[in-house]
C-alpha cells in the first residue's frame, strides 16, 4: 500500500476474511471487494447465501467481486447477486486480449450486474 499511496494510485483489495487491515485499507482511500470461496470445505460458509452473507458482514458496502480460483456459474452469479448488497461488479473472469477498462452489463432474471475486464490470475501474467 506503501508504494501505491506514493504514486497516488487507487487500488481495489479483495477480502476473504475479517481482519484490522480491511479498515487500514478503506481508512487509506482504497476499495475492498469480497473473495469468496465456493470451492468444498470452505471456511467462509457451507452455501453460496452463507458465504456471501459472511463476507459482506466484515465489507458491507464492498461493490466488487472476485471468485477464489474463479470458480463461477450462472446459478451461483443469480444467487450471490439477488442477495441485498452493494455488490456491482464481478472479476471472476479471465479475459486475455480484451481491451482493459471495459464494463460489460450482465442481466439474468431482471438482475443486473457487471462484469470488469480482468488480465491477471495467481499463477499467469499478460504483457499489455
């Protein structure tokens, strides 16, 4: 966070879990989204409703989303975005070769979010 602050740039973090840094990160003037985990075992809850409503306990007005291991379905977006929350935005789709800086408009069952264009993943970077 150091080295953004210096260079005055604004940074969206992912939260998985409830700790001093969330605030840190807000009290600084940057973002924080939720990272859930919808993958068997997950410490964040036992259905998508629980592990939504977990998340969004510890970051009530988080309006971004990020899939841990960008595990996703339509049943899961539909669920996990019909639940009342500031929730807008989704980066659990890895788009290489897509101009950045795209909002694309998703709208299933008159629920509407948006999907980001995103070009990053733990273990796989892109030149742009």
């Amino acid at each position: 966070m150091s080295i953004l602050d210096s260079e005055k740039v604004k940074a969206t973090f992912f939260a998985t879990h409830k700790t001093p840094l969330n605030k840190v990160i807000q009290h600084s003037g940057h973002s924080l989204g939720v990272h859930p985990n919808f993958l068997p075992g997950s410490s964040q809850g036992k259905n998508t409703s629980e592990i939504i409503n977990n998340l969004l306990s510890f970051v009530p007005n988080g309006t971004c989303i990020r899939t841990h291991c960008l595990v996703q379905s339509t049943p899961i977006f539909l669920e996990m975005f019909s639940i009342k929350s500031s929730l807008l935005y989704d980066f659990s789709l890895i788009t290489p070769g897509l101009d950045l800086f795209r909002k694309i408009p998703l709208n299933f069952n008159n629920i509407t979010f948006y999907r980001l264009i995103y070009q990053w993943e733990d273990d796989f970077c892109f030149d742009l």
